[in-house]
C-alpha cells in the first residue's frame, strides 16, 4: 500500500520569525519588504511541475497584505489553513489575545477563498504543557485539526511524550480535535526531530530520507514543513544572536534542491486528505 505524507508550507516571511523577535520589533514589519509573495509562487509552481498537492498555514498578517496569493494557492488546488495572525508564542500572550487572533485569522482567510478552513498551526509549535489551554480555543474557533505539537524536546517548543503519529486529542475541557503532530523518528535509539525546516536543512539528506522512512515502514504517514523563505538566498541577513543566524540561514542554498529530491522520494497530499486516510476524520 501506498502512504501517503502531508507537505506543508508555513506561509510567513523572513522577518515573521521567532528567532528575530528579540532585534524585530512587530510594529515595525510594515517597513520591510514582502518576499513571501515571490518565494510562495516559486513553491506553488514547484508542486505544478511535480503534480502535488500541498497544506498552506498562511499567517494573517499576511493575508491581509497578500489577498491574491491566497486566492491563487487555493485556485491551484491546495489546501489553505491558518498559521494564526501575528506570529506570536502562544504561552506569551493571554488568552483573550489568542482566541481573537485564532478566530480573526480563519474569518480572514474563509472570507479569501470562500472555503473552509479545517487546520490550524502554531507559531514555532507553540503548545506546550504550559499552553495546552489554546487547544480548547482552537476547537472553539471551529477548526477541525491542529498541527502544532512536536513530540520533542527543545529551547521554545515540545511536548516530548505527546503521541508521534495521527490522533484524535481530547482537550483540557473536553472537545475534540484531529492533532497532526511534528513527525519524528528513533535514531540510534534517540528520538529525532525530522518534520523539516531548519531540520532539514541541517541534517544530511540521506538521513532525513532514512528518518521518513522509517516513519512509512511503520505503515504510518509524516507531516513535512517548510517556509518560503527557506529558499530565497537573496533575503537579508538579520542582525541577530548566533544561535538564530545559524539556525535560520544555516544551508538555505541547498533546500529547494533537497525539496525535489524528498518530492521524488515520497508521496504527497494535503494534511487534510491524509488524515481522511488514516480514517480519523468523522462523516
């Protein structure tokens, strides 16, 4: 049988990142120029070549500046889902905050493309064990599934004993949401994080292909993700602590190459219809 994996794109730019939050001031993105448009439609146009459909998670903040880009990814058959509005570490902000960002950012994108939105994503996984309250927002919102917990350990994100496949999640208050978690894998006995993103590009790719393997063996599918500034090597470079430069330009020059050849190592769907496939979606 074939499996089927989720590719996913988190559709922020550069200067959305949360290892530039500290030199970036939020109030201040509107005086740096978009390159999302530009680096999404070479993604969009990527999974044309290769016949793929793919999981958008569009930030708010740039649907509203980028209403045609959303348009078009949906217009091109792919499945858009909301990554929040403003880019923000969930454990940070209160409550009220996330709820009214959670239910704007699916008004705003619904209102785009006239279709619902079933996913919601978190900035940088944002819950953790002290923000598992966001999951009975998120359900409240009406969203149907989440992708946002990485079954890991890490500086700014994690829930290392989280389930590492497709689940339907019980959240603290007593709803119900399908969680797509961060894929990983068991490497020389330790539990790896092979999802994608900064992963991706600094592992060798023979082991990020070993690690979704392993994954597939299992007769289970992963979730992959990138950004669209994964693969523009033109952006600027941000004045930031060196842990952050490194994790953020460490080896963007060999990304969308390694994207082609996971393309033509895997198969891909929408995190929605892969889902559906492992039968967990009701109705």
């Amino acid at each position: 049988m074939t499996i089927r994996n989720a590719l996913t794109v988190d559709v922020e730019d550069y200067f959305h990142v949360s290892a530039f939050a500290d030199c970036i001031n939020r109030n201040d993105w509107d005086s740096y120029t978009l390159r999302v448009e530009r680096n999404t439609q070479r993604l969009l146009d990527l999974f044309d070549e290769n016949s793929i459909k793919v999981t958008f998670f569009v930030l708010g903040w740039v649907a509203e500046r980028a209403r045609g880009l959303v348009r078009e990814i949906a217009a091109r058959g792919h499945e858009v889902a909301s990554h929040g509005y403003s880019h923000q570490l969930i454990y940070n902000q209160r409550s009220e905050v996330f709820r009214e960002e959670t239910r704007r950012s699916k008004s705003l994108l619904e209102d785009i493309i006239q279709l619902p939105v079933r996913g919601y994503r978190a900035a940088s996984y944002s819950i953790t064990r002290r923000s598992l309250w966001a999951l009975d927002v998120i359900a409240e919102s009406g969203y149907i599934y989440d992708s946002s917990i990485f079954p890991v350990h890490h500086d700014r994100y994690g829930i290392p004993d989280a389930p590492v496949s497709p689940y339907r999640l019980k959240t603290p208050e007593g709803q119900f949401l399908l969680e797509f978690p961060l894929s990983t894998a068991t490497v020389l006995g330790l539990r790896m994080p092979m999802a994608g993103g900064g992963y991706f590009r600094l592992y060798p790719y023979a082991l990020t292909k070993y690690g979704l393997g392993q994954i597939n063996r299992r007769k289970q599918p992963f979730i992959f993700y990138l950004h669209p500034w994964e693969i523009d090597t033109d952006q600027p470079r941000i004045k930031a602590k060196l842990l952050s430069r490194f994790r953020h330009y460490n080896n963007l020059g060999k990304c969308e190459g390694r994207l082609q050849q996971l393309i033509n190592d895997f198969h891909f769907a929408t995190a929605w219809e892969v889902l559906s496939e492992q039968h967990l979606v009701e109705g």
